[in-house]
C-alpha cells in the first residue's frame, strides 16, 4: 500500500510537502535516534516555526504521525517505511 493511499484513506490525499515532512522525520530518526523536534525541520525547510507547527498537526489529523502531549521529540510515523519518498 503507498503512502498516498495510507493518506487517502486517512483524510484526503497526501501532499509533495507532506511526504517530504514524513520522509525527514524517518531519516532523522535513523540518524539521532530520536524523533525531530520542530527546530530541526525549520532548518531543514527552511521554513517559519508556524509553519512547521500547522504541518505537524496536519500530518497528525491524518493519521499519519503520532504525538505524545507535552513530551518533546515524541512524534512517531504511523506509515510502512516502504511507502515514503525519497527525501530530498
């Protein structure tokens, strides 16, 4: 099953953007072994911390990612590695 379909299901179809989100937050976790915090993927997207905080809730909403409240690097990616673009 791809990551659009996973999406789909969940609640509408998957951006570029979002799969681009879903892949750092794999690779990162390979990397540091632990989860981004929203600082990392301001750097890396060079993006405001706004934004980074509507796609986190965004990819949340469409059950694609998991959060524990009031713990810092705890969002858990919820689809097949398999499915994920590839980051660039």
């Amino acid at each position: 099953m791809s990551i659009r379909t996973v999406a789909a299901a969940a609640a509408g179809p998957l951006t570029d953007l979002q799969g681009q989100y879903l892949a750092f937050i794999y690779a990162y976790s390979k990397i540091h072994r632990t989860s981004p915090a929203e600082a990392d993927f301001q750097r890396f997207f060079e993006v405001s911390p706004p934004s980074v905080h509507r796609m986190v809730l965004e990819l949340e909403r469409k059950g694609l990612i998991r959060r524990e409240p009031r713990r810092a690097r705890s969002i858990e990616l919820l689809v097949p590695v398999e499915s994920l673009p590839v980051l660039r």
